[in-house]
C-alpha cells in the first residue's frame, strides 16, 4: 500500500468510524435493492413521478426510510448480520436498521445515481409531516400519524407539509388561510378566502398525499390568535380522490429533470370541516366550549415553538448540501491529477504537460472549498446530534428552561448553517464545473446536475437571505445581556465566546511571520464575529434612537443588514464550524491523519477571515491586523493550498462513494477519465447512425425573398 492509500485508509477510519463493512453493505443494498433509473432520460413527469414513487416504496419497504435514530450506531456496528435477527433482545436490530441508520449518518442516499434519487426527497417530506404531528400534537389525539404507527409505515397515510401560500412564505405571520371555530357544531371550518391564500410548491401533494398539516390563522367569535397547525385529510384513503371542498393541484414543471419527479402541488379549501382533534394540541387547544387554553404563556416563544418544527428539515438539508459539494468536489480534484495540460520542459522529465492540479489557481479555487466540505461536514454531524436530543426532550412532554433555551439555539443554528452550507454547495458546484473545463459541461461528468439539482436548497425550508436574519436576532438578544454585565451561555455552547467581548475588544493580531497557531486564527474568527455585531447593534440603536430618524424596529432592523448583521450572522457561522471543527480534529489519534485535517480547518478559518466574502475588510477596517499581516495571511493561505493540493487525492479518495453511485466520467476512482468518457460516449443510442432527418441537410434552400426591402 502506498502512502497515499495509507492516508486514505486512515481518513476514511477517523472519517467514518469503522464503519466501513456497513458502509460497504449499503451500497451493495443501493445498487442490487433500489436500483434507481436515470430520471434524466424518463420521457415527461408522469414517468418521472412514478419511478419517484416506485424509489420511495422501495425505501420504505427495505426499512430505509429514515425513521432510526443514532441509537442503532451503538455497540458493533460491523458484527455479521447475515441473518436477519442474529442480534441480542435488547439491541432488536436488523441489518436494514444498521444500514438505514449508518446511510443516513453518511448521507449517501442523496449521493445516488445519475441525476440524484429524490425518492429520498419523497420520504424526507413524508416524515417532516410525521414527526411535526409528534412534535406540536398528542397521542391522545394524533396517535394514527406518529412515524411509530402501522398506517404511517404501511403508508395507508401519505402526509405532506402545507406551509407556504401564493404571496406569503417565510413571513408566516401574516399567511391568509384560516381556521374558524363554530360553536354550534364544535368543530372548525377551514377556509382560504381568496386565490392568492392557496398553499403552493407543497412537496408530495400535487399527486400523492393523503392528509396534510396546514398551517393556518386561528379565529375564535372573529379575533385571530395567529398562526397554528392541523391535520387535514386531503384525499379519500381508498380511491385516491379528493374530498369535498378540497382542490388540488400540480404546480407545473421545474427546470431539473430530477425535481421534475418530485410532487409538487398547490390547494385550496372551500369551506372545509375539520374536528376539533384535527389542531395540534401540545402547546395550545380549542375546549369544545369554544375557550383558547395555551400553555405557554410567552407569546415569542410559543411561536418560537410552533416553528421550531421547520429545524429538522434545515438540518438535513444542510447536510445534505454539503454531502453533494463533496461529490463535485470529488470529480473536479480526480480530474485534476488526472488531467495534464501545457508545462515546462525539464532535464529530468521529458514529459512536459502537467497536472491541472499544480496549477497555484486551480489550488486556489478548490483547497479552500474542499477544506470547508469537511470542516462543515464535522458540524453537520453535531448539529443533526444536537436536534435528536431536542427531539427527545420534545417527545417527553417536559417544557423546561432547558428544552426552551435548547429550542432557542436549534432554531438559530440551523437558520445559520442551512444558508452558510448551500451556499458553500452553491459556489463549490459552480467552480468545480469550471474547473473540469468544457468535459465539465457534459452530462456524464455529473457536475452540472448536481449543480442544478442543488438550486431549490436556496429558498426551500426557508429563503436564505430571510431565515439567516434569525440568527442576527439571536445574537442582538445575546450580546444586549453581555453589555447590561450579564453572563451569556447556551446549551450547546454557540454564543459562550460572547462573553469575552471586553476582553477581545482592543486586542489586536500579533502575527509577525506565520499563521500556523489554531488560537490565533480562533481568535480572529471570534473577534471578526464580535466586531460585526457590536458595530450592527449600534447602527440599529442609531436608527432606532435618533430623535429625527427614528425608526420602528422592523424599519431599523431592516436597514441594518448589509455589511452589517447579513455579514454578523455569517461570521458567527464561520466561527462556531470552525471551533466545532477543531474539536472533532482534536480528538483524532492519527498523527498523520490529525495534520491533514488540521491543515484543513486552518484553510479554512483563514480563507473565511481575510478572502471569501467582502466583510474581510473589516479585519482592517476595526484595526485588527495591519495591511502586511493581511498580506502575510493571504500568503499562507496559497501555501497551504499548495500543500493540501498534494494530498487532495487522498481526501476525496477518503469520502467516495464507488464509481456506479459518483457516476463521472471524468472522475473515475483509476483516472483514467479518457477510457470511461469513450465507455460512455460510444453506449449512447444511435452514436454511429445518420441522423433521422439528413434529408434537410441536403435539401437546397429556396430563398423567397420575402423580407426585401420595399424601399
């Protein structure tokens, strides 16, 4: 085995923990069980929508469908399961259990084939429907919808998540649907008063769906208590056809073949008649004497908890996004060892073209993005830990101060690290596309379906530009307690570092030669965060204090996002991965293994300091670091690039999938990228054969002279 092998031998071990036999396992389940067609080459939706649902009956029926929880890790996740019951009482394991929890873990399933598997998608928003009814309803009353129960799992239900209207989708407060009570029957009646208040883009609703949760304006003897959820019966159990009062519809083609195959549909209610044990109910109920009884008091953070249902679907995503950057990642960094193009001709090499990967640009764009695929990658995996604990203090009923605070930093974590990963997937997709040169436009190298498969992420779940102001208002919430001189601190430790702010402030960079210390470029991230947010707490005092300008506080707020809490909620980010990342590094006993991934965080701190976005202007701007250590770090952060570059190989190597799931051709594990590009070209039907239509080419063309002029 050679050194790089090793290398990739022992990443692939601290990466995933063993699991490799599993690992090995899932694929061979993906490939020999599932085995998903090409969505691309499906003529129309309706084909695309079948092999769609035919992938998620596959799923569920192998036991894959995600209903697991990290707790089928625990023990030995490599002993033989050739049989299927071969485990003790207590552990009351499958293999599929093992291999769904261990697919998940990974986040291979989105990794699939071609144009992607949305099958997943399908089952992904199948359980968002299950799990938000077990979150925000009882088992005294929704006890049919929890994941556990036979008609979820046999899928006699089909659920779907009805949240977003034709004119409102991330401002949920003011949504138009709506719910009334009516006292003489003691049920509500569901109503959307006009066109426009429809539920659109809803996920597996066009088509499929059964019942949905909706999300509507409670109104009791005409006073409105806001926004709640209901579980609503859509189409008859049996035929498959709507119910009265309810009008459903597809909401047209997308642009990607792959989400083509996806659901999406649009409806609206007439009058519709719901029971009273169709509301949700954990947190607030309607008697059937008509009286509104909540049992949380603050109204923030009843709605706090009402939306908090929406963090596990931003959780996945991000990590799912960040799973697909690597496998652009994957292809561009094969491709570029792979690929030679011009060079200088040497006494001791006669062969003069080189690998596009010694090039110091084609470093420069990909090093930095493959270091943040892993050091988001080792977030992710915290952040999906941290919202089952949520989810299992959730299920036990427990409001406490710590389940609130817990909710609290979950909602804003996840506000964060949705946009942060998708825009890192975003523009990882896009470079690595340009990379790969004119080969990367093809559609056997993969990268420009992902590209376009990734694009939804942006402003599904919430838009981007809109959910990170969450994490603004947490930290503006925080860092008003650190200046009144009180001590800030968080379950899951994200805003801790605030409560040095008197310390940092007046500290400055005292690098003279090298950026190699973790503490300094920790210390920069986390005073770039703070320098951020102090300076957008002021600006928004200003406007909303200033006896001519004075602003309301939507106003204020509103004003205050450019360069200035946009830029604040962003260098949080980048901070809390970082730190989360060099925890996990840390812990890591492979000298070799522990360097490379240290390298990594490094490029990454310092690319997301002095070099990603414009708020690096900043570090000079508040007198942090002069212009020659800013010179100094850009220096270094070429440097590394070019060291990383050496071992690129062996990174992705560590995180690849095998080449039927990568599915490049440019890409493939031997480099080979010539042979596997002619496997492909010549395979494709009629590649040798006259066009069809040859006669039109040899057909003179009449000039009419139709269009001469008549002047």
């Amino acid at each position: 085995m050679t050194s790089s092998q090793n290398l990739t031998h022992s990443l692939h071990n601290f990466l995933f923990q063993n699991h490799q036999e599993t690992l090995s396992r899932a694929y061979s389940l993906i490939h020999d069980a599932l085995r998903p067609k090409n969505l691309v080459l499906l003529e129309g939706k309706e084909q695309r929508r079948e092999e769609n649902l035919r992938q998620f009956r596959e799923i569920v029926s192998l036991g894959l469908d995600g209903w697991y929880t990290d707790e089928h890790l625990d023990g030995n996740p490599t002993a033989d399961t050739s049989s299927k019951h071969n485990l003790t009482t207590t552990q009351q394991r499958t293999r599929e259990d093992l291999i769904a929890a261990l697919w998940r873990r990974v986040h291979t399933v989105n990794a699939m084939w071609d144009a992607g598997m949305v099958g997943q998608v399908t089952s992904t928003l199948h359980q968002l429907f299950s799990t938000t009814i077990e979150s925000l309803g009882t088992k005294e009353s929704h006890a049919r919808f929890f994941p556990s129960s036979p008609d979820m799992k046999n899928l006699s239900i089909f659920g779907c998540f009805a949240l977003t209207e034709m004119t409102h989708g991330s401002d949920t407060k003011n949504m138009k649907t709506e719910v009334r009570y009516l006292p003489e029957t003691q049920s509500f009646e569901l109503h959307t008063p006009h066109r426009d208040a429809s539920k659109v883009w809803i996920g597996n609703l066009g088509k499929h769906a059964t019942h949905a949760i909706v999300a509507a304006q409670l109104i009791i003897q005409s006073k409105s208590y806001g926004l709640h959820w209901f579980v609503v019966p859509i189409r008859n159990e049996v035929t498959h056809d709507m119910l009265p009062g309810v009008y459903v519809g597809d909401w047209g083609s997308k642009t990607s073949a792959t989400w083509d195959a996806m659901d999406n549909g649009f409806v609206w209610f007439d009058h519709v008649k719901l029971p009273l044990a169709s509301m949700l109910n954990r947190y607030q109920e309607v008697t059937p004497q008509g009286e509104y009884v909540v049992k949380i008091k603050d109204r923030r953070t009843l709605f706090g908890l009402t939306l908090g249902a929406l963090s596990g679907g931003r959780v996945g995503i991000a990590h799912d996004v960040v799973s697909r950057s690597r496998l652009s990642l994957i292809i561009a960094v094969r491709y570029s060892h792979a690929r030679k193009q011009f060079g200088e001709p040497t006494r001791n090499s006669p062969e003069t073209e080189q690998p596009v990967i010694s090039y110091q640009y084609q470093q420069y764009r990909l090093m930095p993005r493959l270091a943040t695929y892993f050091c988001m990658n080792f977030f992710g995996r915290n952040l999906h830990n941290w919202y089952q604990e949520l989810k299992q203090m959730t299920a036990s009923g427990d409001i406490t101060h710590q389940f609130l605070d817990m909710n609290s930093e979950i909602h804003a974590l996840s506000c964060g690290f949705k946009p942060v990963a998708s825009w890192h997937a975003r523009d990882t997709m896009q470079i690595c596309r340009e990379c790969a040169g004119g080969h990367g436009f093809a559609a056997w190298a993969r990268l420009t379906a992902l590209r376009d498969d990734l694009d939804p992420s942006l402003t599904y779940e919430g838009d981007n530009n809109v959910i990170i102001a969450q994490v603004a208002k947490y930290l503006l919430q925080a860092i008003k307690r650190v200046h009144q001189g009180r001590k800030v601190s968080s379950p899951f430790h994200s805003i801790d570092y605030l409560n040095d702010l008197a310390k940092f402030f007046g500290q400055k960079c005292n690098i003279e030669s090298s950026f190699k210390s973790t503490e300094e470029i920790s210390n920069a991230l986390k005073w770039k965060s703070m320098y951020l947010l102090v300076k957008s707490s002021k600006k928004l005092a200003n406007l909303m204090g200033s006896s001519e300008k004075t602003k309301s506080t939507w106003s204020a707020f509103n004003q205050t996002q450019a360069f200035h809490l946009h830029s604040a909620a962003r260098a949080h980010m980048d901070n809390v991965v970082f730190q989360c990342a060099m925890e996990h590094i840390q812990n890591c006993t492979d000298t070799q293994v522990r360097n490379v991934l240290t390298q990594c965080a490094h490029l990454f701190g310092l690319w997301s300091l002095v070099a990603k976005d414009e708020s690096s202007s900043v570090l000079l701007e508040g007198g942090y670091m002069n212009a020659h250590q800013m010179q100094l770090a850009r220096d270094e952060i070429l440097e590394w690039c070019r060291e990383l570059s050496e071992v690129s190989l062996s990174l992705v190597n560590a995180v690849a999938p095998p080449d039927f799931i990568l599915n490049s051709a440019i890409a493939p594990s031997d480099l080979d990228y010539p042979k596997a590009i002619w496997n492909r070209v010549l395979q494709e039907k009629g590649v040798y054969e006259k066009a069809k239509y040859w006669e039109i080419l040899r057909t003179p063309v009449q000039k009419r002279g139709g269009l001469a002029s008549k002047l």
